[in-house]
C-alpha cells in the first residue's frame, strides 16, 4: 500500500488545533478524548457561527484525512476576523486586577440553568416526586441566594477597604490604588513566580515595541469610535477591573488620556448599575407575566375543585 | 434505595400528597415530570453552592490582606454561615418535624364555613381568586358581594385572554378612542366596572396595588397593541387589530407592510440608514441601539410639538427595499444575529412601561394628543423592533439552510463573554482590560446586590417554566388522589404563583341550607 500522503496527518493535526483554540474561546472544556468527528463537527459549528462562508471547508470529511488549505485559509479568517490570538492571550493572562463582569452572558449558558438533561439522583426513572419536596429544595434556593448576597456585601467590604488603604501606592495613576491580587503579589511575592516568568516573557520578546504600535493605532480609531458610539451606551463583555475612585469620572466613555501607558475605555458603575436595573424590571416584568399566567391556569383548574374557595394572599 | 427521606413512608401511608408524575397522553420517559422540577432545583443548589465557594475563597484572600501581615499560620476558613447540610438534598428530621406542624395548621384552616363567615374576609378587603358564583350557584345576596362580582370575571377573562392569548384576538377590544375619533357607548361600560376589578386585583397583590391598579385601568387597551404586535408577525398588518389610533395612523399600517415598497425618497433614505448598519462593523451595533432609544424619546419629544408629518415619514421607512433585505440577511453572521437579539432583550419591557404610563383618561384635548402622538411613535418602535426581528429571524433561517448541520452545535458554540467587535474591533481593545470605576462603597455595594439580583431572576424565571410545563398539567389531568386535591393545589400555586413565598387559604364551601 502506498505511504499515507504527506498531509494526511498534517490536516488532522490542523483540526485539532483549530478544535482546542476555539473550545478556549467558547469556554468549553475539552478534552483529548472527543473523538476526530466530533472535533471536527464542532470547528465546522464554531466557523459557521462565526460567519466563515467557505463551503469547500464544511464539505471536508469528518475523519480528518483531507483540507489542510482550506484549514490554512480558515486559520488566516480566524485570525483576522476574530482576533483570535488576542482573545487567547487575554483568556489565559494573569489577572492582576479585581476583575468583575459587567455583563450577564454567563446566566445564558444553555444548559447550566434548568439542568434539563439531569435527572434528581434520588429518583431515577421513578416519576413520583412529592411536591413538598419541591417546596423545600426551593426554600434553600433562595436561602442559598440571599447568603450569597450577604457573602457579596462582605467582599465588598473588604474589597473598598483594600483600595481605600493602597490609595496612592500604585505607580499607574490611573488605577490609583492596588487590587486584591497587587496587594497580595506585594505581601507574598514569593506566590508570583508566574507573574514574573509572564515579564520575562514578554520582555524577551520585544513586546515594548508592539506595544507602542498598538498604542498609536488605537488612538487613531478612538476618533472614530467615539463618534460612533457616542449616542450609545457601552455593552461591554467580560470582565473590568474595578477601581475606586472618589470623583465621578469626567467623561463618560473615559477616552481621554491618561498618565499610564496603555489608553483603557473605562466606565462608571452608575451606568452598569443603570443598565443592570433595566435589565432586573425587564426580568422581572417577564416573571410577574408568567406568574399571572400560572394564575389564570390555576383559577380555571379551581373551578373544577368540588367545594373549595381559594383565597389568594 | 429511595427510603432515604421520612416523608416517603407518609406518602405510602396516607397516599395523600404524592404529585404523579403522569399527565395524560405523556409518555413517561427519563426524568420525565416533576423529577425534572426537583433535577434543576438540585442542579441550580449545586451552582449556587458552587459559587458560594468561590466566593468564600476571595473573601478569605481580602480578609487575609486586610489582618496583620505576617500572622498567617492560625488562620482557618471561616465555616459557610448557615450552610446547614451541606450538599444534602433531604431535608432534615427536625425540617420534617415542623413542616408537619406546619401541614397540620393548614389542614384544620381548610375546614367548612358557613356563608356568614364570608363578610369578615370581605371586612378585611381579601379577595377571592375565584367567586362562589363560578362554582356552586350563589344562595343568597351575601354570597354575591364576594369580591370579583360575577359579571366581571368574564370581562376580566376577556380581558386576560385579549393580552395573553393572541390567538383570540379576533373580538375587537372594548378600548375607543373618543371624539373626535370615534365615540362607543363601551367605553363608559369599561369604565364603570375597572374600578371594581381594580380594587379587588388591588388587594389582591397586597402592597402593589397601586401600580396594579392603575395598570389595569388603563394598561388594558394598551397591552392589546403591545400584545397584537408582539406576537404577530410579521409587523402589524391588520389596522383593525390595533385600536385606539387615529384614522391617519391607521391609513399608515395599511399601506405598511414588510414587502417591497413603492420606494420613494424616505424609504431609500431608511434603507440607507439601515444599510450602513448592515455592514459588519461598529456601526452595526451602534445603529441598532441607537434606533431603539432616540426613536422612543424621539416620540416622547415629539409629544410636545406635534408633527404628524414627521411620524408618519417615519413609519415610511419601514419599507425596505427588496434586494437591501436579501443582502443584510447574507451578510450577518449567527454571532451577530445573537448579538442583535441581545440588545433587542430589553425592548419590549421598556416598551411595555411607556405604554402603561400613557393615562386612559385625557382631561385635554392637547393632552390626548400628545397622548396619541407618544403611542404611534412607540408603536413606530415597535415595528420597527418586529421588522428586525423579522430580519434577524430571515437571516438566522438562511444561515440555518446554509449549514443545517451546523445549527445543532449551536448551544455550545455560543461563546460566553467574547469580547464584541462593535466596540473593540481592534486588537489592543482586548488586551486592555477596560476599567469599571466605581465613587464609592454604597455603589459598589449597589453593584454587586444588582449582579446578583438579575443572576437570580435569571434562574428564577428558567425553573418558572420547568416547573409550568410540569406541574400545571398534573393538576389539569387531575391524576390525583382526590383526597389531596385542595392541599396539592395550594403548593402548587403556592410555587408558582407565590414564588414559594405566599400560599392562598383555601376554604371548604360547604354551606348549610
């Protein structure tokens, strides 16, 4: 039999690459065992998602054996249209800052809410289930919510106090003050090997000077951008390192320079904490109307309960 | 291996609580039924858990920095305040115990009443859900005055069924407009029985009842425009669904429609607007949010130097070209597609809220004008999110048609939190970590309580319908012991009309000649 062509394993590997950098990007887990096909299915479903509009790659066969210049040309699409390294380096950095997210994508995940794919380990196929027990689980639920809460109120605490107390230590003005994470690199350095290998890195490679590029060509499209997006409020995705500061900020998109190096969008939390309250009415709004649907469901089944009044609280 | 909960031997015993899980004509699959309310509340406690540890070690960090330095050996992690069981999902014996006590006390509240006993719960301002008169036929005049008076409940159904269930929207809505529009002997008729509805949904949502109130008299009408626009698309076709809007307003909606336009000067100009946002860019973004709130404010502006000539250019621009349609459909990808729905998310509550502060009652003809001006802009809005939709749900089919194998991967291909390129289209917009600036400890507080409330609502409103989708049909099956017919009732609205929080009392009606 003839030696398997030279780039019969090259395309499985290209699928594979392409598999594990866009699970990163998708937040998946993944994990070495998924087998080629299904690999390759879901490479195919994140580049169709992503709007990559080759058919020759999604006619590709799913046991990897052919497509290494497709996969090249889908590489070089990736790259450019999703920033792909970018978003990479920014997924697996270290963070340094107290980090929070602004936004609620995390709560879309598809299958982490209802758990519509489990089953309560205590029942199996069995399809009994007391509604008391119902009650109950719903009952530490919202306990469990409001603990959180408290627990969230007490970070905050600590959270304020910690930047409160580095105020004026931190050499780029504007931030101000340490993060948790500075103030502990400074307490127990020792902890931060990974922190100074990272500058080592970064240094070695001369990243100064893309640096500077990247710098010039930003505040060029920050032109644009703010003329944009001026009417618009920000959506911003991922996480924000909070800072503290006294005076509210004197514009609301933050464009304006800085002491520090790096141009940074900033935004207050009295636009997130605005937008987060439209988005709270509108969920509640949403809950109320399937509360009231459920009322007018039970009104009608009550009228089939023989000699009971039910008196609503 | 199910004999691990104290309450089971009870169910066996008494037979009396058990939920069965078989509603008819359903095939009782895996977890089918209520195992799948109890599986999400399960799986939402062991996220909440999750989150909870997370959490605790950030704490312990912060607290850790904010001790002496240097003192760090005696330090233990705090234990979970009122982390009761853990991981445990049964409750304990001594929970058992009182919930017991608890079903006991209700048991004896559930005991006959003669009609007499009624005027108390009037005295108090209770209303009843549901009136003597639905069930056994009133005996006497007392029994009448139960609040939700007789005649109004099929106004109220009609009403609910008007802003819920579209489908039967073919009765015109009772709301007119007055002169100089049109005058209709039911609006006095609605008006004189709102009041009667408003006081008994009043009490009824205890401590809302103002905005319930106030809502019911004069949302109704306009929850019908909302509602007909809302669910029917495409974008509103038939004028006579849509009352209360002048005559010009109506000429308007007949002329619109999401076909190809005659063209003309606006349309081309709306294509061009609409164009640009087209293109796969920041402005793409920028556009779609920027349609939503000037065009509300725009109308609300508008309200107080009227132009009709204005509003009715803007419907106009509904109209899009043909082949404009066919290239934005082409050109979005299923992220963008997601990304649009994202911001349309909020619309239709916002909407909602405008439309509900409108007053039914204009003391003023510039009043009801303004009145009038402000709900065609927001019903130009409203088109104008359906027309997107429209375009969106075009798009989505068409991408779907490209790569129908594709699509089933969806849900895991929605990426969480990529950073949007409308915004920060360049490399370095994702290499900066943009910086949330907070001015002080109560807004940081304020923050992470609203973070955490709309996280809530989330999961609140996912285990909603899981548990309307499994419940409700238990009881309308009536596969129940008919001996626990009332107590099941009552957990069940209990659950979802209550968020678990409230329960209705529930009374014999057993009267005695």
């Amino acid at each position: 039999p003839p030696p398997p062509p030279p780039f019969l394993l090259q395309s499985l590997d290209f699928w594979r690459l392409l598999y594990a950098l866009l699970k990163q990007i998708h937040g998946g887990k993944w994990t070495e065992s998924d087998a080629i096909d299904n690999q390759i299915r879901f490479v195919k479903s994140a580049l169709w998602y992503h709007g990559y509009g080759r058919p020759e790659l999604y006619r590709l066969p799913s046991d990897g054996s052919a497509g290494s210049r497709e996969l090249l040309l889908a590489f070089s699409w990736l790259l450019h249209r999703l920033s792909l390294l970018e978003q990479l380096l920014a997924r697996n950095r270290v963070k340094t800052g107290d980090e929070t997210s602004v936004c609620t994508c995390e709560d879309d995940l598809p299958n982490s809410q209802t758990g519509t794919t489990e089953r309560a380990p205590e029942y199996g196929l069995e399809d009994r289930v007391d509604v008391r027990y119902l009650q109950w689980l719903n009952g530490r639920l919202r306990f469990q919510w409001r603990s959180l809460h408290a627990q969230h109120q007490e970070q905050c605490k600590l959270l304020h106090k910690i930047h409160l107390f580095t105020s004026g230590s931190h050499m780029d003005q504007t931030l101000g003050h340490f993060s948790v994470t500075e103030t502990d690199l400074v307490r127990q350095p020792e902890n931060y090997k990974q922190v100074k290998t990272r500058e080592e890195e970064l240094q070695k490679e001369g990243f100064s000077a893309t640096a500077r590029k990247i710098e010039e060509s930003v505040e060029l499209k920050l032109l644009n951008l703010t003329h944009l997006c001026a009417p618009k409020k920000p959506q911003l995705h991922g996480s924000c390192r909070l800072v503290y500061r006294s005076k509210h900020p004197a514009s609301k998109m933050g464009f304006g320079r800085s002491v520090s190096k790096e141009p940074v969008s900033a935004v207050s939390a009295t636009e997130v904490i605005r937008e987060l309250q439209m988005r709270e009415a509108s969920l509640e709004r949403e809950l109320k109307q399937l509360q009231e649907e459920c009322r007018q469901r039970l009104d009608e089944i009550a009228e089939g309960l023989d000699g009971v009044i039910c008196i609503s609280p | 291996p199910h004999a691990a909960c104290g309450l089971r031997p009870a169910v066996r015993a008494g037979r009396r609580w058990g939920v069965t899980g078989r509603p008819v004509g359903r095939r009782v699959a895996d977890g089918a039924g209520p195992c799948r309310v109890a599986a999400a509340l399960a799986a939402a406690l062991g996220e909440g858990a999750e989150r909870r540890r997370e959490l605790e070690q950030r704490t312990a960090r912060s607290r850790a920095l904010l001790r002496c330095w240097g003192s760090e050996e005696d330090e233990q992690s705090q234990p979970e305040a009122g982390s009761s069981s853990g991981h445990e999902n049964r409750p304990s014996p001594k929970e058992l115990e009182e919930l017991e006590l608890l079903n006991r006390a209700l048991e004896k509240a559930l005991k006959v009443r003669k009609s007499i006993l009624k005027s108390p719960l009037e005295a108090q301002g209770a209303t009843g859900e549901k009136s003597a008169g639905e069930g056994p036929t009133p005996k006497n005049a007392e029994e009448q005055q139960v609040p939700v008076p007789v005649e109004d409940v099929p106004e109220n159904t009609k009403v609910r069924a008007v802003s819920k269930k579209p489908a039967s929207l073919k009765k015109p809505s009772p709301y007119q407009l007055r002169a100089p529009y049109r005058t209709d002997p039911d609006v006095k008729k609605l008006q004189r029985k709102a009041p009667a509805r408003c006081v008994s949904q009043g009490s009824r949502t205890a401590g809302k009842s103002s905005s319930k109130g106030v809502a019911c008299k004069q949302g109704r009408s306009h929850r019908t425009v909302i509602c007909a626009s809302d669910r029917e698309v495409p974008a509103p076709a038939e004028p006579q669904k849509i009352p209360g809007l002048s005559r010009s307003a109506l000429n308007e909606q007949q002329s619109f429609s999401v076909g190809d336009s005659a063209g003309g000067k606006n349309s081309v100009a709306a294509g061009k607007r609409l164009s640009d946002g087209g293109r796969k860019n920041c402005g793409f973004l920028g556009e779609s949010s920027k349609k939503e709130d000037p065009t509300t404010e725009g109308a609300l502006g508008r309200s107080t130097s009227p132009r009709t000539v204005t509003l009715q250019e803007k419907g106009c621009q509904l109209k899009l070209p043909l082949p404009y349609r066919k290239a934005y459909s082409r050109n979005s990808s299923p992220a963008e597609i997601e990304k649009e729905l994202k911001v349309l998310q909020d619309v239709p509550s916002l909407l909602s809220q405008y439309v509900e502060a409108e007053p039914a009652d204009h003391p003023t003809l510039e009043r009801e004008y303004e009145s009038l001006l402000t709900l065609e802009g927001l019903q130009t809005t409203v088109s104008q999110c359906l027309h997107k939709l429209q375009l969106l749900r075009t798009a989505m089919e068409s991408q779907m048609r490209l790569r129908p194998d594709c699509a089933g991967d969806i849900g895991s291909c929605s990426p969480a939190c990529v950073p949007p390129r409308g915004q920060m289209c360049d490399s370095a917009g994702i290499l900066a970590v943009p910086l949330l600036c907070y001015s002080s400890f109560q807004e940081l507080r304020d923050l992470f309580a609203l973070k955490l409330q709309v996280s809530m609502l989330h999961q609140e409103i996912a285990l909603q319908k899981v548990m309307m989708a499994e419940l409700l049909p238990v009881l309308e099956s009536r596969l129940y012991p008919e001996a626990s017919a009332a107590q099941l009732y009552r957990a069940i609205y209990t659950q979802l009309c209550e968020g678990g929080k409230r329960f209705p009392v529930l009374v014999r009606d057993e009267l005695v000649d």
